[in-house]
C-alpha cells in the first residue's frame, strides 16, 4: 500500500470516530444569536493573526481582498476557509464574502445551531468546556458540556475586590464572609473546589501564562501574606501568593481526582515554556498535569516532561491550528517518548466555525503522523486506527471520567 493510500484510509477511519473534546470555550446558548460572518471572523482565531489588518467590511471588496491576500498563507485561515466550506459549501474568499455572511445570518436563525454542529459535524460526544466569566458553567446542557473550573480568579484572591481578568470575584464563591488570612483563603478554596466538582466539574484549569510566568517554585508564605488583603501589594508580593494558590491547586486536584489543565506556551511568553512547570510536578506526583497546546513552540520541554513523569498528559488542542505541520511532528515525537494513552486532542475554541475547522486540522494532521508512523515500520494499521481511537476518544473519556 502506498503511503498516500495508508493515510486516505486512516483519514477516512478518523472521520468515523466519535469525538471527547478535551477542551473547549463554548459560550452560552444567548450569545449566538443574530450572528453573521463579521461576527464569526472577530471570534474566531483568525482575529488573532499576527500583522494582519482588522477585519474589513466585506462590502468593500478592495479591503476584503487585502485581507484574504493577507491571510491565506496562515493556519487558522487556512483551516477557518475550510469549515466555510464544510458548513456553508463556500470557501472564505473576498467573492463570497457577502453570499456567506446571508448563509450563516440563515443558519442561526435556529437558536440550536450551534449545538447541532458541535454534535452532528463534530462528533463531539463530550466536551470539556472552560467558561471563563462563569467557571463551572455546564452552559445548561450538561449530556454535553462536562464543565472545567477555571481557577485564575484565586490568583487575585489577596484582595476581595480585585477580580480576574474575565470580572470574576473569588471570593463570590465562599458563601458568607470572606477569609481573613492566607490560611484561611486557602481552606476557602479548597471547599469551593470540592462543591465545584459536586456540581459536575470534571477538571480544575489555570491559565496565568497569560498574566504571569508560569514558574510556580518559589513557596514564600511570609511573602504571601504580605499581599493578603493589601490592594497596594507589590508584584513579588503578589507572585508569592499566586505561588502558594498554585500549590494549593494542585493539592485539591490530586485530593479530589481532578485532572489539572495548564496553558503553556504561547501567551505572555515570558517564562511560559512548559520546563516551567517541572518543580511544580516534582513536587504533586498524586496531581494529574493535562498540559495544554503542547506548549508551542517549545515542543522539547514537553516531550521531556511526557517521557519523564507518569502523571503528565498533553492535550494537543490549538496546535494543529498553530502550525499543522509543526503539529504532524509533535504527534509523531510524542507518542515515541510516552505512550497510547497520554494524548488528548480538543477544539480550543469559542465559535462552531472554528471548533469544525479546528477539527479539520486535526483529522489532517493525526492521518499524516500516523501515515508516517505506519510507513516508517513503527506499527501496521489497526495498531494506527487504535492510537486515533485513543487520541480523540478513549483518552479524554478515562482521563476525565465521562
């Protein structure tokens, strides 16, 4: 069999299996209505393209164009233009700008859309789903949503008054009266972990890569204190807190068996390569690490991390979207250093155009790691058709228990 033969046929065995999206940004049910293709670009990743201009108004065909000529090359366009394709049989060309803006402005005119592709396109079967401004949100459909609680908020817990990036308080969630000491904070947390997971969180998630280093080493609790109701606390103050919030999370995870999900990579990118994050393991080996987006681009870290640390799984999520032919390698490399069972894949994303397109890539990309795989004598077919099965299905549902 040649190898453009192998991997039609893995791509073609891949679009059959019926999907545990292992992370995802869903929104709720109200926030797509009325939406329409200018809308769908300002969601979608293809918004974060680097020195890219601003969406344009696609009525102007000249500034429609530009930014088409512009983008093509990029992945999350790439892709996005394919999801047009798959959902609305039009590719995302300056041309069909309008024609595409009346069939998407058509199709959510049924209020459950949006879901109907998640479920039907997709073949999501779960979703683990990250609801920033409502961490623990299952979005009111919880046979789909398995809700992942995001912790940043706590992060800022030193004052009662400052939220998180997304306006969330912490200390909201304590009930009645707030801690009055770093102690204190922490039990609070602890308890407010434990009634997240009675309400159906599957996962704790932290994502200070985009407001931090992710080094999480230095445990000052004098420090710490120091910022604990100060609102002019200095940033080492601030740093030790957030430093024993961290290790307090990682303590809850193991201690009520929720898997812990950590951005790496690509955010601030200062100090958020995954090798940050080895003391932190060192020190919860009970703690089960799902690191996210394999840390692009600093792939090495978390091919050590996988081949070092029994408790470590990568989520490949955002990578195929990133660079789908970095994303071929780091498949590839990381099932050589760990195993079947320590890779998951989700959608990374907000809008159902992406979460399709998101898909397509990788469907893309796994058919080609595993093509190669195949044709490079590392296993036969069927054992290929079992790692997909793992990668996108039996993984997400035996690491998260849904």
């Amino acid at each position: 069999m040649t190898s453009s033969a192998v991997r039609r046929e893995l791509l073609e065995y891949i679009k059959q299996i019926k999907i545990t999206n292992t992370h995802c940004h869903h929104l709720d049910d109200g926030l797509y209505e009325n939406i329409g293709l200018f809308d769908v670009l300002r969601h979608t990743y293809v918004a974060w393209c680097a020195n890219i201009p601003d969406i344009p108004d696609f009525s102007d065909f000249a500034a429609a164009e530009g930014f088409v000529q512009n983008a093509r090359c990029n992945t999350f366009f790439r892709w996005l233009s394919a999801s047009m394709q798959e959902l609305y049989s039009l590719p995302l060309t300056a041309d069909n700008m309008p024609a595409l803006d009346a069939r998407i402005k058509e199709a959510y005119r049924d209020k459950g859309y949006h879901i109907d592709v998640l479920t039907g396109r997709c073949r999501f079967e779960k979703i683990i789903n990250d609801r920033q401004s409502d961490p623990g949100s299952s979005l009111g459909h919880p046979a789909l949503f398995a809700p992942s609680f995001r912790c940043d908020s706590f992060f800022s817990g030193y004052d009662s008054n400052q939220p998180d990036n997304d306006g969330f308080l912490c200390h909201t969630l304590f009930g009645d009266g707030s801690p009055e000491t770093p102690g204190e904070f922490l039990k609070a947390m602890d308890g407010a972990i434990k009634k997240k997971k009675a309400a159906g969180c599957v996962a704790l998630k932290v994502a200070m890569a985009y407001i931090r280093p992710i080094n999480f080493d230095s445990v000052d609790y004098k420090k710490a204190e120091k910022a604990f109701g100060n609102p002019n606390a200095s940033v080492d103050e601030i740093t030790a807190f957030g430093n024993i919030v961290m290790n307090a999370i990682c303590d809850s995870a193991a201690k009520y068996s929720l898997p812990l999900q950590i951005h790496t990579g690509m955010a601030a990118l200062d100090r958020t390569r995954p090798s940050e994050l080895l003391g932190l393991i060192k020190r919860h080996p009970e703690t089960k690490f799902h690191l996210l987006h394999g840390g692009f681009p600093w792939f090495s870290d978390t091919y050590a991390l996988l081949a070092s640390f029994n408790n470590v799984w990568s989520d490949t999520c955002w990578i195929p979207y990133l660079s789908s032919t970095r994303a071929a390698d780091y498949i590839v490399t990381a099932l050589e250093v760990s195993g079947a069972d320590r890779l998951t894949w989700g959608c990374d994303a907000w809008m159902p155009e992406d979460s399709c397109g998101a898909l397509l890539a990788m469907e893309h990309t796994l058919s080609k790691a595993l093509a190669e795989m195949v044709c490079d004598g590392a296993f036969g077919m069927d054992y290929a058709k079992y790692l997909a099965r793992c990668i996108l299905r039996e993984n997400g549902k035996e690491l998260f228990g849904v």
